[in-house]
C-alpha cells in the first residue's frame, strides 16, 4: 500500500514539476519576442497586381479592377525611405514610375498609390516593385495591394501580399 501511494506521489510530483518547466519556457519566450523580429536596413520587394480577373471559366467575363497599393511603416522610431516604386506589366515591361525622387515614411505613417479601372495597361500578370532603405535597422514594412471592381450588384475585393526578393538584414 506505501509502494503505491509513493508511486502516486512521484507521478504527481513529476506532473508538477513538467507543467512548471513548460509554464517557465513559455513565459521566458514572450519576453524575448521583440528580439525575435527581424530588423532591416533595405528589401527589393515584389507585389502581384491584377489589373483583371476573369468571373467565368471561359473568360467571357472580363472584370477591370481599381488597385491601392497600401505601404505602412511599421517602426514605431525610424523613418523608412522608399527610392523606387515601379509598375510593371504582364510582360516585365516598365507601365509606370511612380516616385522620381525619394518617398520618406516617418513611423507609424502610411503611404499609398493607386491604379485606376479604366488603367489596364498592366494586364493580368501586372506586378510593383518597390526599393527602401534606412540608415539604420528597422522592422519590415507591410505592403499590400487591395483590389477592388463590381459587376451589376457584385463587388469584389481581394488583396495581395508582398514577397520580399532581396534584402539586407540583422
């Protein structure tokens, strides 16, 4: 009868001492999760836009699209600094610079570019690229392209997400 309340009590002491040695990792990570984020001094990034879709398997259907090209800086002290944003169509062939001179996002600021309707220049495979720097490291932006149309009483809205395809980090 002791053999088996000892054998209880070190399976329960053992349970205990699991769930302290989980509950400890655990918490000790959250603490270092601002440390976890990459920072950044440059990124080359690529950002899919579809200047259309088409709504039937047949592409009978043909729906132009408006396009916001949504850029957040997302460092709460650091500026970033963006030197090319340039619009590219299906066929890799420069439609549009959108910036000639250097565009400065303060922190925590926003800036955005847009592509009408009636603009399908870029076609289907129509794609941004977009060059920042920083003197100093920073954390990653986000950039994302919103796209919307409608079609009698249909309204479509979907976004993409950037991919970053070169960069310089910590």
């Amino acid at each position: 009868m002791e053999e088996k309340m000892n054998g209880k009590i070190w399976i329960k002491a053992m349970g205990c001492f699991l769930i302290t040695l989980i509950t400890v990792t655990v918490l000790s990570n959250i603490g270092h999760a601002e440390s976890q984020v990459p920072l950044w001094k440059s990124q080359t990034i690529y950002v899919p836009i579809y200047s259309h879709i088409y709504l039937t398997d047949k592409r009978k259907i043909k729906l132009d699209l408006s396009v916001t090209l949504s850029i957040r800086n997302t460092d709460a002290g650091k500026p970033i600094t963006f030197h090319t944003v340039d619009y590219f169509n299906s066929e890799g062939t420069l439609v549009k610079k959108f910036i000639t001179k250097p565009h400065t996002l303060q922190p925590m600021s926003s800036s955005y570019f847009t592509i009408e309707e009636s603009d399908t220049s870029g076609g289907w495979g129509a794609n941004f690229i977009l060059e920042w720097k920083s003197d100093e490291k920073i954390t990653e932006p986000v950039i994302e392209a919103i796209h919307s149309g409608a079609r009698g009483t249909h309204s479509y809205i979907f976004d993409t997400q950037e991919k970053v395809i070169k960069g310089v980090y910590e």
